[in-house]
C-alpha cells in the first residue's frame, strides 16, 4: 500500500473545491482507492503521454487526479508499493495540459 504525499499544488486545487462537498467525497474515495489498491478497476489509472513522470486516476466523469511514484523497479515500471506524490486534481483536460 503507498503511501500518498500531497503537493502544495494538489492542496491548493483541493482547497478551491471545498465548497463541493459531493466532489470532496468522490476525491476522499479515490485516494482511499488509490493507497489501499492503485489497480482498482474504477480509477481508470493511466500515464499521462506528455509527462512520462505523470499517472492519472479518475475522480468522476469530469475530475482526475495526478500523481507520479516515488520508485522504479528494474523492468522500468513503478513500484506501487513505493510513496506516491500527488501531484493536481484539474478537469480532464486541464490535467493533461498541466500534471505538476
């Protein structure tokens, strides 16, 4: 299970939706998810093509959060079991033009 660091600029994306408490529950949910199984089906994770840092999982239709690992294994992949920083939470395509 990985740990999850947040960055300063997830915290201040999250600050900004406080006032949506449905969105609030959906990004507590993902996070959960996203430390206790990252392979949960319904996070939908996927890298992000022009970050090849930077991993995105599914809040809602709508909202994604980025994260990239803290560790590599030999074979080039992620250590899920290593920290995660997370990194924003943007609408779909905001995220993709912008993951840090």
């Amino acid at each position: 299970m990985p740990e999850l660091i947040p960055s300063k600029k997830f915290s201040a994306d999250l600050e900004k939706l406080k006032s949506n408490k449905s969105l609030i529950k959906k990004v507590a949910k993902c996070l959960t998810f996203l430390e206790v199984n990252p392979f949960h089906p319904g996070l939908h994770i996927e890298r992000i093509a022009n970050d090849p840092s930077a991993w995105s999982a599914r809040v809602d239709k709508t909202y994604r959060i980025s994260f990239e690992p803290f560790a590599y294994l030999p074979s080039g992949n992620p250590d899920w079991t290593s920290p995660l920083r997370v990194l924003r939470i943007l609408t779909h395509d905001d995220l993709y033009k912008n993951p840090h």
